[in-house]
C-alpha cells in the first residue's frame, strides 16, 4: 500500500497520463481499492441516484474472462494490477430510497424534505424514456470515471480509459443482467511502467465563447 498520498491538485491533473504498459508485479489491495473507489464516487449523480457500478478484475480469472473481449488493449489487461468495468444502473431508482433514509440517519436532510423529494424524484424518472434515462446515467458514470482516475493518481497509480471492446458481451461475461447494467467503459489501473505520451490540448480561445 502506498503511505503517502499525493495532496498537490495540479501534480494529480497535470501529472495525469494515459498509461498502457504498467509494471506487473504491483498489485493494489483490496482496502486501498475500496479507499480510491469510494473517493471516486463522491461525484454528483442527477438527483444523487449514483447509477455506477463497478467489477474490479484483479484475478488472473477475471483477467482471462476479460482478455478476449478486449482484444485491442491486451497490454493494460496482462500488466495493469486490475481494470475497472464502470456499468451505469438502468434500475438505480431501486437504491433511493436506502440513499435518502441514509441522508436523513446521518442529518444531512430532515425527513420532511426526503419526504417532499422521493415523490417528485421518482415521478420524474418514472416520465423518462429509456433513451433519457441512459443518456442520463452515461453523464453522470462518465463524472465518476474521470473522478476514479483522479483518486487513482492521489494513490500514485495511472489509469487509462478504455472503450474499445465487446459493450454487448461484457455484462454476460461477469454475470451481470445486461439489460440493466449498460457498460460506460474499462479503465485499467496499476504502476506505470513508462512515463505514457505528453498530449496536446486546442488553446481555450478556441473552444470557449464568452458571452
């Protein structure tokens, strides 16, 4: 486990690259993971429902499941210490009620204002399409993935985001109903083995329009 955590904000997002070879035989514990995910879901979700879920493959079981579906980035899966598969929730309205009761044990919320809002939530998700809702959930899963590869660098880890592999067979794969679970994308995480490519960004002059 790594005993320092990087504090500076600029070294975590300047510093970060996408990295695609990592050093093998680093490996993240199961209580450092959990530390570096639970810091990544303190994104904001549309109305806090927190449509993400994560399978952590770590095993070289879990790794062999994933290999075939993701044949173009064969290297982060062998070398990484695991990769995430972020989902995005089709059913996460289930969860609401647990995550209001739970704002109001701990005094973030008073009852009558859970009360007030469980109706007008679950009217709103209940009049959306399921294009709307994806769309939705996409939004707030891609917040908590860029949030998980910041929390990674706090750890001195790199990451890379990847989306090319088999979206349609992944869910399956690690027994996850893929009508509810929609995959948003993998991101391999570990100690990198090489400093990855410094890339170019366009000027904010042309890209932003002040009005």
């Amino acid at each position: 486990m790594n005993q320092t955590l990087i504090n500076d904000f600029n070294e975590i997002v300047t510093g970060r690259r996408s990295i695609r070879n990592y050093d093998p035989t680093v490996k993240i514990s199961r209580l450092e993971m959990t530390e570096i995910l639970t810091k990544a879901t303190l994104a904001p979700s549309s109305v806090n429902l927190q449509p993400w879920r994560f399978v952590v493959i770590d095993s070289p079981q879990g790794k062999a499941t994933l290999a075939p579906l993701a044949k173009f980035n064969q290297t982060q899966v062998e070398t990484s210490a695991a990769v995430i598969a972020v989902f995005a929730d089709m059913k996460s309205l289930d969860y609401v009620d647990e995550i209001y009761g739970q704002a109001v044990a701990e005094g973030h919320m008073s009852a009558e204002v859970r009360d007030m809002q469980l109706p007008a939530i679950k009217g709103l998700i209940s009049t959306m399409t399921p294009e709307q809702l994806k769309d939705m959930n996409l939004i707030d899963s891609g917040l908590v993935s860029m949030q998980l590869m910041l929390a990674a660098r706090a750890y001195g880890y790199d990451t890379n985001p990847i989306g090319g592999y088999e979206k349609d067979k992944i869910a399956e794969a690690f027994d996850m109903d893929k009508e509810r679970y929609y995959p948003v994308m993998l991101i391999s995480m570990g100690k990198a083995k090489d400093m990855g490519y410094q890339s170019v960004r366009l000027p904010i002059e042309s890209i932003t329009e002040w009005k």
